[in-house]
C-alpha cells in the first residue's frame, strides 16, 4: 500500500506513525501537512515550520507541505485538499493516514472526501483507550511538549507531557486531547533519528470568535461565544 501519512507533528501522529513503520504491507510517500500560510506554522497547533522540518529530517520520510490561508472556509479548503489528493492519486498513491482516535464525524467526513479522489483512509490508533495510549507513548520513550491548549488549560501550555502531569489533569479532559483540549509537539522517540531540541518563548492568548456560518468554517463552534487557545512559541534550541 503506497500511503501518505498526515501528519500534525503530535504525538498522535507520532505513535500512528511508529505502528506504521512496523507494518511491512505499508509505503509512505509523504509526510502530509497542512501549514497556516500567513504565519508560517502548522495549521491549529501554531508550531514552527522550521521544527517541522526537523522532525521529516530527523524521520527519513519526505515533507509535503500544504499552504493553507489562516481561516479558510469549508469549501476553500476541501478545493485546495481534493487538488492536492488528486495529484497523489496520479503519483499511484492508495491510501491516506490519520492518527484520529474517536471522533467519528471527523473520520467520516476524511472518508468521504477520500472516496471523492479514489483513495482509503487508514487509522492505526481508532477506537483505542486513550490512557493506554498515552501510557504506551510515554513507556516507548516518546517526549512532546504541548504547544497550545483550551483556554482553561492555560498552565500546562509549554509544558512536556509526562505520566505526573496526565494524571493531574481535570476529570473531563481527555488524556489524549482528542476533544481539542491541546495540541502536542514530539520531539524524541523511536521514530526519530534523533532528538529535535527546543526550547519554550513567550505564551500568546488568541481568541477566536465563533464562524457566522457554520457550515463554513473548518473550525467548528459548539456555540456563539468567543473562545481562545494559549500558545506557547516553541523555538529551535
């Protein structure tokens, strides 16, 4: 199967892709990522190009970068994401790759657009228990560090995960984040050839208004009230 990988830069992505290169029956061609043009950073989670770049090079798998505008609507999106399949598709590719571990409304909609351009979605972490993830990522030697969070998570942004820190957060948060309460950066671990260093900048508080429309906006809303993400800039060291 001559796949590509979609990947954030986390440590979902992380440990998708560490099974992955286990499964002799699987080719990746690429490392997909979508990028926050205007600011130069991965899409949602606000990292750095350049630590991206270290993490392709320090994984041996190419880097393929798609630039996105800071707020696409929906359908600006799904244009630029089918042109961007169809050419894999004529590179021979078969199937894309995602991390996603419970959220079936997202996993349906990659599905959906997949079908559009003749390609199979595969998910090496679905329907996992996300603290035995979490623990198993941790006990592999994996380090990240969460570069932004919901905005009631304020003192954990910056902060790299470890056993101590999962089990104090609150009851509702999932351990994995898989609801969006925070979003990772791995830097070490069995994938990498070696260890990306960074160090932690300054902290910013973005604010983002929930979308007029709906139905056109890739950031969904449960609600009509503003809400924000903490970020903490992560720099190479």
């Amino acid at each position: 199967m001559k796949c590509i990988f979609n990947w954030s830069g986390g440590k979902d992505s992380a440990l998708a892709l560490y099974y992955c290169l286990q499964n002799p029956e699987i080719e990746i061609a690429y490392l997909v990522t979508t990028i926050n043009d205007a600011a130069d950073r991965i899409s949602m989670h606000g990292v750095r190009t350049e630590l991206l770049i270290k993490q392709a090079e320090a994984i041996g798998i190419p880097l393929y970068q798609i630039r996105l505008p800071e707020m696409p609507g929906m359908k600006e999106y799904d244009d630029v994401m089918r042109y961007h399949l169809t050419r894999f598709k004529n590179e021979g590719i078969t199937h894309s790759i995602f991390g996603d571990i419970f959220l079936q409304d997202l996993k349906d909609y990659r599905d959906a657009r997949l079908s559009e351009a003749g390609l199979n979605g595969i998910y090496p972490l679905w329907k996992r228990d996300t603290s035995e993830l979490i623990n198993e990522f941790l006990n592999l030697g994996f380090g990240t560090v969460i570069a932004c969070t919901q905005q009631r998570l304020e003192r954990i942004v910056g902060k790299e995960i470890t056993h101590e820190l999962i089990d104090a957060l609150p009851d509702d948060i999932d351990v994995c984040g898989e609801n969006g309460e925070f979003h990772t950066f791995a830097f070490k671990g069995p994938i990498f050839a070696h260890e990306i260093k960074y160090k932690t900048g300054v902290k910013i508080f973005k604010e983002y208004a929930a979308p007029k429309n709906t139905d056109d906006s890739c950031i969904s809303a449960a609600d009509s009230k503003p809400s924000g993400f903490w970020y903490c800039d992560l720099l190479l060291a």
